[in-house]
C-alpha cells in the first residue's frame, strides 16, 4: 500500500475508534454482519482445531472471539497497521499474539496454515490502485500460508456503491486465485452484496476432494 493511502487508513480508522470505542461501527460494519463473515471463512479452518491461522487485519480479535466458540484452540496470531485497534486488542485478550505490523514487512519464513482477512479490500484508494494492491497481498498471503488463504470482498454485483468503498469484481477476483493454485473456491451466496474467496496450497487430487 502507498505510504500515503497508509496514512488515510490509518487515521480514517483511528478516528472511528476514538469516536464509537469498542463497535462493530470502528471497523466500518453493520451490528450482526462480522459474525456471518467469520463463520463462512472459517468453514474449513474450525475442522482442524488445532490450525495456526494470521489474522490479517485484525481489528479487535473479534475472529479470535468467534474461533473460540466454534471449539477451536490452535495458534492465533493477528497483525494490523492501526495502532489503536491494536491497543484494544491487547487489552481484550492480553495473552493474545497480537501485532502492530504490515502483512507486506512479514518474513516469508513464518508460515501458518490459514491466512484469513476480513473487510481489508473495501476501502478505495487514493494513490495505488487497488487492483494492484489486491493482487500483491493476495500473492504474499499465499506464500505465508500452508493450507488456504480466506479473504472476502465487496461484490460489483450491487445495485448501489459508497464513493469511498471499493467493490471488487468476483470473476476477476477468481482470475487472480486461479493464477496461484488450481484450487479456488468462490463463494458469492451468504450475502447478496459480498463474496468469499478460498484458495488452496496444495493442488493435489485427492479421495476427500473428489468423494467427501
């Protein structure tokens, strides 16, 4: 992301923490909808209790949150760029991994089985374009991970779009999956105006993906 529209982020989200505290209103959500994205991208991720997942982008830990009541107790770690959601997040779960850092600064070296963001796509940018920038963090998620990568959008499929927001495109979103591994799932059904991209490590044919 262009040091500039970093910036902008960061004060834009700053400033609606300072505003509304601990809400679903600081991350830029409706009351209600985090917990329907949390449990499509965790579909798969909450069969393997004991995964390591990055949380990228991760507000508050509210993922963290919903991960365990879904049974799961695997390694959690969650970076964001906003100090402040951070700073709450360290105070919500004070034992909690929990990082001030860029998915981009990340060594490669640290590898976790899941990579899921929710929500970091939907913001148009001033000075990058965010189909580049999309294309480049979906590419270092798929490095750091194991098993899949789990990101959602803001579909282009709506009847109406935010000025501010930015709507991606579902069929050029599953060019880019299909351009790091054959298996990509792309699931636009649990809200008309949002879609979930799932894409996987290992390519490989196997009993489970065909018959299960």
């Amino acid at each position: 992301m262009d040091v500039r529209d970093r910036e902008h982020y960061i004060h834009r989200y700053n400033a609606w923490v300072n505003e509304f505290g601990y809400s679903p209103k600081s991350l830029g959500w409706g009351e209600g909808q985090q917990s329907v994205r949390f449990s499509v991208l965790s579909t798969e991720l909450i069969q393997n209790p004991t995964s390591s997942i990055l949380d990228v982008g991760c507000g508050f830990g509210d993922l963290y949150d919903f991960l365990i009541t879904s049974k799961w107790h695997g390694q959690y770690t969650g970076i964001d760029i906003v100090p402040r959601l951070v700073e709450i997040a360290r105070t919500r779960h004070q034992s909690l991994d929990v990082r001030l850092a860029d998915l981009f600064e990340l060594s490669d070296d640290g590898k976790y089985d899941y990579v899921i963001s929710s929500g970091i796509f939907n913001g148009k940018l001033k000075y990058e374009d965010n189909k580049d920038h999309i294309r480049k963090a979906l590419r270092k998620m798929y490095e750091i991970a194991r098993v899949q990568v789990c990101v959602d959008f803001q579909s282009t499929y709506v009847d109406f779009q935010r000025p501010q927001a930015f709507h991606t495109d579902p069929v050029w979103a599953l060019t880019i999956g299909m351009s790091l591994s054959k298996r990509v799932v792309l699931r636009h059904d649990y809200m008309p105006y949002e879609f979930a991209l799932f894409i996987y490590k290992n390519s490989a044919i196997s009993r489970r993906n065909v018959f299960e």
